[in-house]
C-alpha cells in the first residue's frame, strides 16, 4: 500500500513528500523536487517489522506486518 512520506534532501536540505510504497530493509532512490539532485534513504535500520491491526467491527480485526518509521526519512548522496 503506498503512503506519503516526508523527506530531507542531503544537499538543499528542503523537506518533500512523496507517495511511495516500500519493504522494510530495501534502499529507497529519490529525487528532490527542489533541486533535482538524487539520493537514498537505506531502511535498513528500520527493517524490524511491528504488527499493525486495523480493527473493520467490533467482531473482525485484521494485522498486516508494518515498518515503524521516523516522521522524516534522511537523504543521503549516491555512492555513499
């Protein structure tokens, strides 16, 4: 499922969001929209996965494996 998310950008260090869809320990590439310059986000430091449950009626609950991640992700530049 894809969520917005809120960036930093390495280099202008402008604050984005971005709807994006990811799996906990993979290397995100983004590009910032303020000044065009690429970097990754590594979500390896938040590869441990938490139980999210998402209650639908007093009688169902369903749980889908989720990430906890910080409210800003940290850009860092290519080849790092």
């Amino acid at each position: 499922m894809k969520k917005r998310h809120t960036f930093v950008c390495w280099n202008c260090e402008e604050t984005y969001t971005l709807m994006r869809e990811f799996i906990a320990g993979q290397v995100l590439n983004v590009a910032c929209p303020f000044c065009g310059e690429e970097g990754i986000v590594d979500l390896a430091p938040y590869s441990q996965a938490t139980e999210i449950i998402y209650r639908q009626t007093a009688a169902q609950e369903s749980s889908v494996p989720g990430v906890e991640l910080p409210d800003i992700l940290s850009t860092q530049p290519k080849g790092r």
